[in-house]
C-alpha cells in the first residue's frame, strides 16, 4: 500500500516517528541566534556522543563519528540546530564548538 506525503506524515506522527509541532517552531530567527549563541558559548549547553565506524571486511572499529547533541528538550533535532544556525549565519561558529568539544573527548576512544 502506498501513501500520499499527508497520509505519511500522520501515521509517522502518530507512531511517533516524527516529533510533533513545538514552541521552538514559532521562534523567530533572531530569537534561534539568541539561543544557538548561548549554547555556543556555554559548556553544558550540548554534548557529543561517538558511533563507530566499523570495517566489516577487518573487523575492527576504524573510527569514530562525532555526533553533537543539545539539552534543551524543545523537540528540535540537532539537524534542525544547524539548519537554524546557518539561517542566522552563525553555523561556523556552532560547527567549531562542537569540532572543539568532540577534539576534547578524543582520548576517550
């Protein structure tokens, strides 16, 4: 059975795979830089977690991914935090905090 984008839409909300309307959708841009730019500029505003890469063919881990996530529960993805901090051109300020805080972490692999 195939559905139309708006039958898609329901049933991932419904099944909770799409997060729903939030109060950070209705923030304006100015108040997304406000915000973005306390997160960028406190410690505890965000974190990194790590995926491995593994190389199936040798079996070992050969890397690691650096993924940045934000404390603030408003439902908002961290695609969405960049998405938002490149629509108030402050997205290479966000994208040095988070190489820093991964670079940080980098003896814990």
């Amino acid at each position: 059975m195939l559905l139309d984008s708006s039958q898609y839409a329901t049933a991932t909300k419904m099944a909770g795979v799409l997060p729903q309307s939030t109060q950070a959708d209705s923030l304006s841009s100015a108040d997304w830089e406000g915000r973005i730019g306390r997160a960028i500029a406190s410690d505890t505003a965000m974190t990194m977690v790590f995926q491995p890469i593994a190389d199936i063919n040798l079996g070992i881990v050969a890397g690691y991914e650096a993924l940045a996530r934000f404390y603030e529960d408003d439902g908002r993805t961290p695609e969405q935090w960049f998405r938002s901090s490149a629509d108030a051109s402050i997205l290479a300020r966000l994208d040095a905090k988070v190489a820093r805080l991964a670079l940080e972490r980098r003896s814990e692999m």
